[in-house]
C-alpha cells in the first residue's frame, strides 16, 4: 500500500480508478459505451479500455457485441453475500410493509455508502402519484433528505443542524431535495447502540405536509425503535 506526502493510505490507483468505472453505472445509466465510461469516470480513454479489460474478465462488467457496458454477475452475487451476510430482508422488508400500511406512503431503509447514501430496501405505496424515481440500489447524495440527514448525524457530522437530530432522534424535510417531495426519516440501531441505518417515509407534501409532524412522524419514529432490536445478535 502507497503513502501520500501527508502520510495517509493513497490505496492502489488501478483499484480506485476501477471502482470509479463501476460506480458510474447507476439506473440512469445502466448501459455504457466506452466513450460515455471515459466521460463519467473522467479518466482517459486508453485506462479505461484496459482496466474494463479486467473487469469483463472477473465478471464485475460485460460487453456486447456492440462494445456496450452493462454491470456483470459478480456485482449482483457480492450485492447478494452482502445482503445474506447482513440478513436484513427478513425483518426490514415487513417493517417496511408495516409502515407503510400505517402511512399509506412509501417507504424505505437507508444506508451510509461513503459519501452516498444506498436505498437498501423500499416498500412502495399504493397511491398513482408517488415517488417513483428511487428504487433498491439506488445512490443519492447525503446532504439532501431526511434520510440523507439522519445518516450524516449518526455518523458523527458536527454542526447545530445534526446536533438537533441527535437530540430529536428524528429529521423531517419539506421541499428540499425536490420542491413537491416531503420526507421524514429516525435512526435504526443495532448492538451496543450500533447506527446501521435509517428508516423513512417520503411522498408529495400535499399528502405529508398535513400530518408530518403528528401521526407520521410518530409512525416513523416507532416503527425505528421497533425494528432497532432485531440488529441484536439475540433479537427481541
């Protein structure tokens, strides 16, 4: 492993610039040329062509016979370990129904991925106007939406904002990250009072806006408490 001047781990270029391609695929982008690979990862053209090289042949992408990219198996079998090593579709998924059903707005449990925030599982309402621009997989930043917000206080980021959202054990948004969206979201914690992740409802305002602050807000912020012992390795 390299040291910059400063001291700190620099990582493996090659790795880091790998990881760079992978990441730009995202569900706006599910298919790439190679001219769109090098654009989004911002590295030349001929570093491009050869790191893909490699990652076709681990499985992590695969090319057509047209020279588009797509995601290979090997993302969805790590993404699948992981989802198996955390074990959390077994109880996130109904608390997610739960909600919900309580809210009739959609739902949804969040993770801190870096410097984004990762829809790890959803559960969509019923309604015919809903947030429909998220799905499970789907990366989005940190410093927009409850979520996002509920995510940085509990992974110690200092200011009054986040201070008040560790006191209030819960952050609401109306009108942030999209003008006619309102959100809510409180922490879900594991052992020893472990932050794993976020659970939020989010919908149009002109639905929430009435009741967020009450019976929505209070469905949230139980159905965290609620779901935070299932972390514990023993459960309820």
């Amino acid at each position: 492993m390299m040291t910059n001047t400063n001291g700190r781990s620099a990582g493996v270029e090659a790795v880091d610039r790998a990881l760079v391609i992978l990441k730009s695929f995202s569900d706006a982008s599910p298919k790439q040329t190679l001219t769109e690979l090098t654009t989004r990862a911002g590295l030349p053209k001929s570093t491009v062509l050869r790191l893909t090289k490699s990652l076709v042949r681990q499985g992590f992408l695969s090319r057509d016979e047209s020279g588009i990219f797509r995601l290979g198996s090997a993302v969805w079998q790590l993404g699948h370990v992981y989802d198996r090593a955390l074990d959390l579709s077994a109880f996130v998924r109904p608390a997610l129904a739960r909600l919900m059903a309580k809210t009739t707005e959609t739902a949804a449990f969040y993770v801190r991925a870096g410097d984004l925030r990762v829809c790890l599982y959803r559960h969509d309402c019923a309604h015919p106007i809903g947030p429909r621009n998220v799905h499970e997989g789907t990366q989005l930043p940190l410093d927009r939406g409850a979520a996002g917000h509920v995510l940085l206080a509990y992974t110690d980021e200092p200011g009054p904002l986040y201070d008040g959202i560790r006191r209030n054990g819960f952050y609401l948004t109306i009108g942030e990250r999209d003008p006619h969206s309102a959100g809510i979201a409180a922490p879900v914690f594991g052992a020893g009072d472990r932050f794993v992740g976020t659970i939020s409802v989010v919908g149009p305002r002109s639905r929430l806006e009435p009741t967020i602050h009450t019976t929505i807000k209070e469905a949230v912020t139980d159905a965290a408490a609620e779901l935070s012992p299932d972390f514990s390795p023993h459960g309820r």
